[in-house]
C-alpha cells in the first residue's frame, strides 16, 4: 500500500525496493554451510510467545557484537532504571521490521519501531500509511489467537517481502473462519476489506473519528485507483522514455515528483507525467 521505491540505479525493480537493497547491503552472513543464521535484518524468525525478552535474547544469542563497547553499570540506587548500554547499542545492530527497542529515559518504556513504512511521498500520505498500520496493528491484536495459530509464520514473512516485490498486485493469505482455512486475495482488495478495522482501532485508543476517517479515506481511494508512490513513478518513467532514454526519462521523472509533492496533496490524485502547477 505503501510503496514508494521501484526504481534502484536505473533499474525498475520492487515497489518498495527499499525492503531488499537494506537487508542486502547489512548482511553479515557467510553463503557457505549447511545451516544459516538469520539475517540481521529479517520480519523476524517466528511469533513471539514470549514477550519483548524473547526478541532481545534471540538478538543476543543468533548475532555477535557489530561494535563491542563495553559500558558501566549504573549504580543500583535511587530506582533509577538500569541503561543497559550494550543491549541498546547491540539492539540498534539488530534491524528487524518491527523493532522492539528498550530506553531508559523517562522512568524507562519499551516501544515498537515499525520500520517498514517508507518516507513520503507527501506528509499526508505518511499520516494515511501509519494511521492505517497502526489501526489495524491495535485492530487485531486482539486476534492474537485466531491470527498466529491460524497463520504459519512463514507464509506471513513470504507475503512482507511480495507486497514489498509486487505493491497492490500482491497475492496475500490470511486466515478465514476456523483455523485451517486461508483465503488468498489481491492486495488491494484485502487493503479495502480491512479499512473499517484499521478505524475501529483507532477510535478504540481515542483517535478523533474525523481525524481517522478523513487519514483512511486516503487509503481507500489510493486501493482503489491502485496509484500508490511506486505505482505513479512507474507510470511517469514509462511516459517519459517515450521521449527520453533512461536516464534523462529519470530525471525527468523525478523533477515531477518533487513538483507535485510540493504541493501535499496525496500521490492517489497527482497526474502522470505532468508536473502539477
């Protein structure tokens, strides 16, 4: 849904190519032996039963030290969280997408990064993008059961990476009815059946409803007409090397995104090919 990287060195390549050039360029791991590791950047290796510990243990354990720098203990005094220094900065070489992440500050919390959702391409579509995953993130955790049970890992780390590949085209599963049953459907329409969830997480946690409607009503339209960020630059590339070759039919490309993201309104509406005035 949220795409917006399909082009890479000249190249036209994933909706959101971002997804695989990161966890190429951080990959740590030798080709060779019959067992690998996991990568450091991955969905993640399974659900977690466990709590947040299970995922800094699983850090600690499967990953050696990028930057082995030793700190000193806080004194155990004054009910002063404990630092941590070597987790945090070790967690920080450890770049799951969806990060739990341990900080000290103000008494101590714990938070999720959700590192998937690619920048731009106007501030609107951003606030749609999270107000959509988060939503939906709140919507179904109270599914937990129904979801994790039904839902092999693996086939959720399979649809990541191909909604990251294919954008709106991709074919996902999710679970339907009792557990043993999956239904396999586009991207798009799954984005437009899940909506009304995504909504109703948010005004569980005190989103005002106008506010969540007018962020999701970008999502819809955007599922609807198909033209995420990856989607219009695919589209502009392909009407300006009629006229160009690659690389000027680029540059031209990207003289009309930063044109019509000037103008903050969401990419679902921006024309192709022609910079908006």
């Amino acid at each position: 849904m949220a795409g917006n990287s399909p082009t890479f060195l000249g190249h036209r390549l994933w909706e959101e190519t971002r997804i695989a050039v990161f966890k190429q360029s951080v990959d740590d791991r030798h080709s060779h032996g019959p067992r690998r590791r996991p990568a450091r950047t991955t969905l993640g290796t399974g659900w977690v039963r466990g709590g947040p510990l299970e995922l800094f243990t699983e850090s600690v354990r499967r990953h050696q030290p990028l930057l082995p720098a030793p700190g000193h203990p806080a004194p155990a005094t004054g009910g002063a969280e404990p630092p941590l220094d070597e987790l945090r900065l070790h967690q920080g070489t450890v770049w799951r997408w969806n990060r739990a992440i341990y900080d000290p500050a103000s008494g101590g919390h714990l938070r999720i990064e959700m590192r998937a959702l690619p920048a731009g391409p106007t501030m609107i579509d951003m606030l749609a993008n999270a107000a959509f995953l988060i939503g939906l993130t709140l919507s179904l955790a109270s599914q937990d059961q129904q979801w994790t049970y039904a839902l092999p890992f693996e086939r959720a780390d399979h649809g990541f990476h191909r909604a990251a590949q294919h954008g709106l085209s991709a074919r996902l599963c999710l679970p339907a009815g009792p557990r043993d049953q999956m239904r396999t459907l586009p991207a798009a329409k799954l984005v437009a059946e899940l909506v009304p969830a995504a909504r109703q997480g948010l005004l569980q946690v005190g989103v005002a409803a106008a506010e969540a409607d007018g962020l999701l009503e970008i999502i819809s339209a955007r599922a609807a007409s198909g033209q995420t960020g990856a989607a219009w630059q695919r589209a502009t590339l392909a009407a300006s090397e009629q006229r160009h070759d690659r690389q000027h039919a680029l540059a031209v490309m990207l003289d009309c995104y930063l044109r019509c993201a000037d103008t903050g309104l969401p990419v679902h509406t921006w024309p192709i090919g022609t910079p908006a005035r």
